[in-house]
C-alpha cells in the first residue's frame, strides 16, 4: 500500500486542483474577502453561506464551512501509529475540498483505547506518523485537528491489559461490558495531564488544533453525566463538579498550547445512544463554561440535525446553542447532513460550520461537487468496489459493515 500511496495522491491533487481553485481552497490560507457573495452567486442561490472562509478565536482560517466530521476507522497500526490507509483516506477528504479535517478519535492513554486500529497521540513514538499526516493534510489548503479521546468504562482491558475506569462504578446490561472502578483523584490528574501532553505532541507535529471529544459517552461525556456521575467530592455530583473534568482538561490544554492553537470541544447536548445523563439547559451551560475557558468552537453532534431537542419540541439546539455562546466562538453541527440544502438549512439556523460525517465516506469530494447546484450526493448502499474507490480501506470496509444498510451485501 504505502508504494502506491504517492501517485495515488498526486493523481486526485490534479484532477482536484482546478476544483479547489474554483471553490476557494488553494494551499495559500485564503484572505477573509476572497469569497463573496458576488463570486458564487452564478452558480447556486444561497451556496455561498458554505463556501466563505471562517476566522478562528485562534486567527485559525478555514477556508469554507464545511467540515470533515471525526470518523473512526480502525486503520492505525495496532501500536496507534498512523497507518497509510489511515493517511490516504483524509487526505482524499482533504483534496475533496473540506475546509477542516478533523482525524478519528483519538487516544490520549493507552488505558483509554477503545478500539482496535485506533489512532494514538499518547508517545512520542507517534510523532512522526502525525507529523506526516499534518503536512500532508494542509497540503490542500485544510485546517487539520485531531480529536483528543479518552473513552473511559468504554475503553477496554483487552487492549490496555488494565480494568477501565469511570466516574463511577456500575454494571449494565450489555454485550462486553466491563465494570470500571472508580476514579481516583490520581487517575484524574493523570488523565488531565495525559490530554494537555497530546494536544502538545500534536501541535509539535504540525496540526492546527485538537478537539476535545466530549461527546457520545466517552469518559469527558461520563463525568458530565448526572446517572453515572453521582460523586460527592467535587468531581461530580451537581452540575458545577460534574464539568469539572471537562473544564480543568480545556485550561489544561489551553495552558500548553497557547493561545494561537485551535482548541474545540465536541459535545453531545441531549441523550442519544452510550451519552447518558445529560439535559439540554446543563449542556448549554457547560458551553458556555468552556467558551470562558477558551475553547475556539463547539462542536454539536446531534445525529439528527433535523429534529428539535427532546427537551423543548418547539426549539432546534443549533439556535439555542448559538445564542450561549460568544459570538466569536464558533459552533459546528453534525448529523445527517447529505445535501447542500440540509447544509446551508444548518448555517441559516446558526451552525458556524457544518460536519459531514458518512456523506463524506460515499462523497470524499463533496465540498467540490457541491459547487454545482445540480448535482446530488450518492447515498448508501455502496458496493465494497465503489468504496475502495473512494479510498476506504478494507479495515475501514469492515467497521462501516456494523452500521446498517451501509456496505451492499
Ligand atoms: C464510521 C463512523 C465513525 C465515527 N467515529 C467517530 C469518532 O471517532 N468520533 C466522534 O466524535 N464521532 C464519530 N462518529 C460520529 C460522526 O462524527 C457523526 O457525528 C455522525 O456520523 C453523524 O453525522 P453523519 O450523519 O454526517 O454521519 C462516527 C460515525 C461513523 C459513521
């Protein structure tokens, strides 16, 4: 693999070069006037809300709004170093024109490893697999961050030979659950400092920024958590000690990294899936915490962008979120998003940015296409052929094949 990788990427940066000049994504970091309404008006009505460049709390510029959502793909090598896979897949999202690539969770212990093939930012050992992946990816033009993760009771001691660990300790009714033990005032200070030592290894290595992954129930999202965490020595129990771990890991990162370095959070605001525990009104809250903390964005994921909050039925979160918030920090929204129209339907309710996450697996080049107001993202099943075109792997294959209807059988 890694013989072909070099003409394979030299041949979708030509055939893509054009494009991304079309659009505004060139390897220069575009000025803030480059695109106006005037420019995009010819070819789509409203597209231009997609396509402006956005400036950062950081002076970070990305060159249009659309964003490479975090996807786990299983191909890292089993030690976490970048795999070749790995690095030919975002840097065919990063030649597709996304405006920031934001890589796969991931970990900033080994006893935070969730899942084989997982990237890791904890060792230097890692360093030169990032650097490389940074450079290729602001080749195009891109912002790159990497997703910081710690994944808590859903880590495993398969892969880090250690029992995992939790706010609290409680048993569920799930296939392969393992028990946590609670967290000791060590582990915590240990894993805060094991977050601002990643976000430094991956700025030494040439990223623009880290995302903090708050979200979906890993261990951020656990301590955020009123059912799992009930702790009473400041570490949880109300809202102000349930964030803290949250909040002292931004500072912390924060503090390493300077101010000139991105630094986002990702949050799921409401209960979906493994993120329980959580109500829309401490959410925002907790938001607006971190923009005083100093994060540059948050980064909803709402799985389904088109519903109002469980909560208030009458309301979107993205306005909600919005209104929390500095108007210089910004808000990214994910969830399933296909089309320029949901898109640019995101932006109008608030969204700074907006992430794609599988409409960017079967449409690697969609921040291009969408250029033209015709054209119509492919939507799954795709067949295991017209994925591998698409630079997804046979590892990767294998993990979209748990998500339903994806991969044709
Ligand atoms: C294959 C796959 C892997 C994912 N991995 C991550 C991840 O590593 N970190 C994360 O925060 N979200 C992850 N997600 C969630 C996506 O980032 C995104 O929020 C979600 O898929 C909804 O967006 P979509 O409808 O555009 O796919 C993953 C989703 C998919 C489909």
């Amino acid at each position: 693999m890694a013989a072909d990788l070099e003409p394979l990427e030299h041949a979708v940066a030509t055939a893509t070069s054009k494009a991304r000049r079309m659009i505004g994504h060139t390897s220069k970091r575009p000025r803030a006037s480059r695109l106006r309404p005037r420019a995009t008006a010819r070819i789509g009505y409203r597209l231009w809300v997609l396509y402006e460049p956005l400036t950062l709390r950081s002076g970070a510029v990305i060159p249009n709004r659309i964003a490479l959502a975090p996807l786990t793909n299983g191909q890292s090598l089993a030690d976490g170093r970048l795999g070749d896979d790995e690095l030919a897949w975002l840097a065919r999202c990063a030649d597709g024109g996304f405006g920031l690539i934001e890589t796969c969770a991931a970990y900033v212990g080994l006893d935070g490893k969730a899942w084989d093939g997982e990237l890791g930012v904890d060792r230097d050992e890692v360093l030169p697999g990032l650097t490389r992946l940074a450079a290729r990816l602001r080749r195009g033009g891109a912002l790159a961050i990497v997703q910081l993760f710690h994944g808590g009771v859903r880590a495993t001691q398969r892969l880090s030979g250690e029992q995992v660990w939790s706010a609290s300790s409680w048993q569920e009714d799930a296939p392969a659950f393992e028990v946590p033990r609670v967290a000791t005032a060590r582990d915590l200070a240990r894993v805060i400092e094991q977050f601002a030592d990643a976000a430094a290894r991956v700025q030494a290595a040439g990223f623009d920024g880290v995302e903090l992954h708050g979200a979906h129930g890993y261990l951020l999202s656990q301590f955020l958590s009123a059912t799992m965490n009930p702790r009473g020595d400041g570490w949880g129990g109300d809202l102000v000690g349930r964030a803290r771990l949250i909040r002292e890991v931004t500072r912390a990162v924060r503090a390493r990294v300077g101010r000139r370095f991105t630094v986002g959070v990702r949050l799921s605001l409401e209960d979906w899936g493994s993120a329980r525990g959580l109500d829309l009104d401490d959410s925002l809250q907790v938001s607006r915490w971190l923009a005083d903390d100093g994060v540059d964005f948050i980064h909803a994921s709402l799985w389904r962008s088109d519903q109002m909050t469980k909560k208030r039925p009458d309301q979107h979160p993205i306005p909600l979120l919005r209104a929390q918030l500095p108007r210089d920090v910004a808000v990214i929204a994910a969830g399933g998003l296909w089309t320029a129209a949901d898109a640019i339907a995101l932006r109008d309710r608030g969204a700074d940015l907006v992430a794609l996450g599988r409409a960017a697996i079967c449409n690697p080049d969609w921040p291009i296409a969408a250029r033209d107001p015709a054209w119509q993202p492919r939507r799954p099943p795709l067949t295991r052929g017209e994925l591998l075109e698409r630079s997804v792997s046979p590892v990767f294959i294998g993990y979209l094949e748990r998500w339903k209807n994806f991969v044709a059988t």
